[in-house]
C-alpha cells in the first residue's frame, strides 16, 4: 500500500478532503522522523514504536582489495510492533 493510497483510504473512510489527509499525513511523518533525528523514540500505544538503535563499531574486509575496514559506531532508525498489532497480523 503506497502513501496515496492510505491518503484515498483515510479521505473517503472519514470524508474529509484529501488535500486535508495528504498534509496531516505528511506532517505525521515529518515530525516521527525529526524526533528520531534528535534521538527521541515515538511510541504509538496498540501500533509499535518508532526507535533509534546505535550499531556498535565493527570491522569489516575489503576482499578484492585485502583490507581492514573499520566501520564506527552509527544509529538507525527502526520500528518496533506493539504486541496487540502482532496478533493482529498473525
């Protein structure tokens, strides 16, 4: 299901105008991804919640070039379903 297709879904299940929908849906968004950008988790009870994992240093190898890459410390942004939303799609 792509983003238009939830606006669609959203717009004619609730009958509010889908210019309305596309921005609140688009505001939605940008405020989960500045609030993982700045290190903040967004939980949504009964969905999951939005986290930021940190990848700890490791050391990779270039094989065609036979060296030692050494790949620091980074985060990442994941989601993580709440238990109710689990069952649900079991």
């Amino acid at each position: 299901m792509t983003k238009a297709e939830i606006v669609r879904e959203i717009a004619s299940s609730t009958g509010i105008d889908k210019a309305s929908v596309l921005e609140t849906v688009e505001k939605f968004m940008d405020i989960v991804k500045d609030s993982l950008a700045n290190g903040e988790n967004v939980y949504l009870r009964g969905f999951g919640s939005f986290i930021v994992k940190t990848r700890s240093q490791k050391t990779a190898r270039n094989i065609s070039k036979n060296t030692v890459i050494i790949i620091p410390e980074h985060k990442i942004p994941a989601f993580k379903p709440a238990k109710v939303f689990m069952e649900q799609v079991k």
